[in-house]
C-alpha cells in the first residue's frame, strides 16, 4: 500500500483549486481509492494509475507527489562512503629543563 496526494498546479476544471487538492492509496493488488479535499466531499475509486492519471492528469496540470516509498521497488541502497583516517594524534613535547 502506498499514499500520495495530488498537487494541482492549474485548475482546469475550476472546481477543486490549486495546491493539495487530493489524498489517495495506491492498494497492492493495483487498486487507487481517491478523496478530494474540497467542499465536494467524495470518493473515487480506480482500477490502475494510467486511469487515474488520465481523468485528473489535465495534461500534466495535476501532479501525484508520493508520501511512501514504493514498497515492490525500494530505493537502492547509498554506497558506502570511505571512512576517512583520523591523523595520528602529536604527541605532548617534554618542555626542557632549564637546570
């Protein structure tokens, strides 16, 4: 299960608005359940992304910006970075004896 929300860069219909317009989970077996953050209050379901997609996509104006990582392909993981030697500490001189 994954979440993200849509953040619409142009209204093109005029009706949600601008911004975080809605919030949605992308289910595991495919399946996208979608609520708008608007005075019309519902929910939408769809059966892929590429149908969400081209319904709400308006030509790029609506954006999904994904909240989780994708669980079926995680990011890989950063290389390790070289450790770095310490420079050896000086040692303390012996002040000389001034006899």
């Amino acid at each position: 299960m994954r979440r993200f929300h849509f953040n619409r860069v142009e209204d093109a219909s005029g009706i949600s608005g601008t911004g975080r317009v809605a919030e949605g989970v992308l289910f595991n077996n495919g399946l996208i359940a979608l609520t708008w953050n608007s005075v019309h209050k519902c929910i939408n379901m769809y059966t892929s992304l590429a149908e969400m997609e081209a319904v709400h996509g308006h030509d790029g104006k609506t954006v999904i910006v994904w909240i989780d990582e994708d669980p079926m392909h995680p990011p890989e993981p950063e290389p390790e970075k070289p450790k770095r030697k310490k420079p050896a500490a000086k040692k303390a001189s012996k002040p000389k004896s001034t006899k």
